[in-house]
C-alpha cells in the first residue's frame, strides 16, 4: 500500500488559563487581625511546535485537530502560589512552516530540535496580598486567571532534502532513489507514477544524506496538482540537483532543456544549485550508442555527465560517493544559501512573475505576454516534438490556453509569445 505525503494540516491549539488569584487571611487563635495572606494563581501552559528529525510528514494531524494545554492552578492560603501548568510540546517534522489565519509566517522550523511558542499560557491572577496597602489592610480583592490564547494554524512542510532529483517522466528518478536509499516508491513503466515527494535516507562510509525524488511541474499538472507551487516547495531548500535524463529517450537533450524551462518559469534561482546532470538506463543498447553524441553535447553546456543504470545498479555507488562530496563541499562554501539551511529562508515566487495578458493584435493574430511564460518558450527547445507538447502541457496549465480559447483564437491562428511565433494546433 503507498503511503501519501501529507505536506499540509490545519490545526487549533488553545493555551491554558492562568489561575485565579486567591482571598484569604491569617486565621490564628491569638491573631484576631490577620492580614491578608492569598497567593497567585499558577500561569496556564503555552503551546510549543517542536520540530522532530525523526518525523518526516504531517500525517498525524490528520487524526487529531485539537490541541489544548492545561489551566494554571488557583492560589492557595499562606501565599501559596498555585501550580505552573506544564508546556504542551506538539512534535511536528523539520522543515515545517507555520502561519496563522491570514497567512502571516509565525516561524520556519528548521534545525532539530528548534522550538517555538504559537500560544503563550494564560498569567495567574494575583492573590489579595498583592492588594494590601496602607489604606487597604484587608483587601477583599484578588484577579481571575488571565485567559490563554486560541487560534487555528496552519502547517506545511518543506522537504529538507540534501539532494533533489528531477527530470522528465519516466527518467527512472524513483528507481534511482530506490537502489540508493531506503525508500520503497510506487514505480510504474508509465508517465506521471510520482505524484508526490518521495523521500529516501542514504548511508555511506558514516555519511548520510537525505534524497528526494520530486514530481515535475507538468507531471503534478497532468493530475491538477497545480503547476509549480507544490513542486517549488519540496525543491527550494535542496542543496544539490540531481538531472536525471532517459538515456534511451528520444532527445535527452530536449528534455534537458525542457526541465530547465519549467525550473526557470517559477524560480530562476533554482538553476543557480550545484547540479549534476546523470543520464540512466545505460544498461541498454540505445542508450549506449546515444551516450558519445550525448556527453560531447553536454560537456559543451559545461556539465559532465554521469552514466547509470538504475535497473542493474550500474554506477550508482559512485554517484553516491559524488553526491556525499558535493555536499561536503557546498557545506564549506562561503556562499550564505548553502552554509546552513537555517540560512536558507523560505521565500515565495511572485504572483505578479506568473501573471499573463492575452490580446487580440489583429483577426488571426494574438499576444500572449507574461514574465515566465516569456523567459519559458525562450528555453523551449522547439526543434522536438516532445518539447512542444510539453510547453503545451504548461500553456494548459496555466490556463493560457483557456484564455486564449476564450479570445477567440482557432487552428492555425498565429501565437506570439515574447519573440517566439507558433502557430496554434489541436
């Protein structure tokens, strides 16, 4: 049975009250007076998210919804203070982001262990002692416990993933991930098996790293995942990219530029990560005739190319023992994004970047423009069939396409995008 990836929750903690406060005074046999001697109430629990190493999904807050702490306790005769209610600690993974009801970021749990208080407990009331003055001997007054505080958060978690690998559908990221960690992923021969993150612990020589292998962004919109958003976040704090390309494929190439589009459509930024680009299933004979042509291409885009073979195992030992070098060395690096991933900060891709306007130039003619769909078609490489269905597959994604058909536009209607012309099809 696969297990899902629950990488979202919607939660509401409520803190304890403070105790109330307390009114009473000495009553001794030979102290007819007695001041007044009431102690304060106890402060209610807070709320505290700890992030756990050990937990890697939001599964459990799909069972249980409600959290609350418990009340400080009453202040008692001799200035007893009452009893300080203990913290409620609710575990959740390392990389959770919490924000409250109108989306406002409350903390980015990052490193083991951290914790941070989402409901402070209520403060106990003081007692009638407090309340003494030269004017007031006997105060008959003391305070309620003040309340503790309520609110529905809501969860979602960032892979902290070392390692991420992408690439077109049916690359043999799962299968890869599988021969080289721990994790035991749906894999299918067909298009669109990976859904959701599958997350896998790799072990080494007293090395380990953490491997994601992630869902490409027109592979979550074949399903109506939606294009981009849930890819980005399980991809943005991965140290190191792996590009995984079909080696038995028909273009590899194509597709390699193709991915590239898709990460440079939500995220420039994300082509900046160190990255090794890995051709699979050499195993096979197509493959391995494509592979000098291939490499010579490659080398030429400044990468050096790793042969694999997922299925047989074939040179994926030493991948693993590049990868865990890589990361040592972006571990020493002084450049801040790869320092620490508590330096790694959560940011959001611009709505206004994924904006597009479509308009009508002229009977036959239409204009699409958009800051991402513009900087995608320049990457696309069009000489390949697969290239443009899949920048369609985008387009549809987006909604251009219905936008486009809602201005009216028909077969062999000419498209522009940035200074890309196409002429529309089926």
């Amino acid at each position: 049975m696969t297990q899902h990836f629950i990488d979202e929750a919607r939660i509401f903690v409520r803190s304890g009250d403070g105790g109330n406060g307390m009114i009473s005074f000495r009553r001794e046999k030979y102290v007819p007076r007695g001041g007044p001697n009431g102690g304060d109430g106890g402060h209610g629990g807070a709320i505290v998210l700890v992030a756990n190493p050990k937990i890697n999904t939001l599964r459990a807050f799909s069972r249980q919804v409600h959290f609350r702490a418990e009340n400080g306790k009453r202040g008692g005769p001799n200035n007893q203070t009452g009893a300080t209610a203990p913290d409620l600690a609710i575990e959740v993974p390392v990389g959770t982001i919490v924000r409250d009801d109108e989306q406002r970021l409350i903390a980015d749990l990052t490193r083991p262990e951290q914790r941070v208080v989402v409901a402070n407990g209520g403060r106990g009331g003081k007692g009638n002692t407090r309340f003494k003055s030269s004017t007031n001997q006997a105060p008959h007054i003391a305070e309620k416990g003040e309340p503790g505080e309520e609110k529905w958060l809501n969860l979602e978690l960032k892979l902290m993933a070392d390692v991420g690998i992408v690439g077109v559908p049916n690359a043999g990221k799962s299968t890869l991930l599988s021969v080289i960690s721990n994790a035991k992923p749906r894999i299918a021969d067909y298009p669109f098996t990976t859904l959701v993150p599958n997350l896998g612990m790799v072990r080494l020589d007293y090395r380990d790293m953490v491997v994601a292998d992630i869902p490409g962004l027109v592979e979550g919109a074949h399903e109506g995942v939606g294009l981009g958003h849930d890819f980005l976040k399980h991809v943005q704090r991965t140290r190191v990219l792996v590009h995984l390309l079909d080696g038995a494929g028909e273009n590899p190439i194509a597709d390699f530029h193709q991915i590239n589009s898709e990460l440079a459509l939500f995220d420039e930024r994300l082509l900046q990560r160190p990255t090794v680009v890995v051709v699979n299933k050499m195993d096979l004979p197509t493959a391995q005739a494509a592979w000098p042509d291939l490499k010579a291409a490659l080398t030429e885009m400044g990468h050096e190319p790793w042969q694999v073979s997922a299925v047989t195992q074939q040179g994926t030992g030493e991948l693993v023992r590049h990868l865990l070098g890589l990361l040592e060395e972006v571990a020493d690096s002084p450049e801040p994004e790869a320092v620490d991933e508590e330096e790694m900060p959560v940011y959001d891709v611009e709505m206004d970047d994924l904006a597009f306007t479509v308009d009508k130039i002229k009977p036959g003619v239409y204009q699409v423009q958009g800051k991402r769909i513009e900087r995608a078609a320049a990457m696309t490489y069009w000489d390949y069939d697969d290239a443009l269905m899949r920048f369609q597959r985008i387009l549809q994604a987006l909604g251009i396409s219905e936008a486009l058909e809602k201005a009216g536009v028909e077969v062999g209607d000419t498209v522009f995008i940035g200074d890309i012309e196409l002429e529309w099809g089926e």
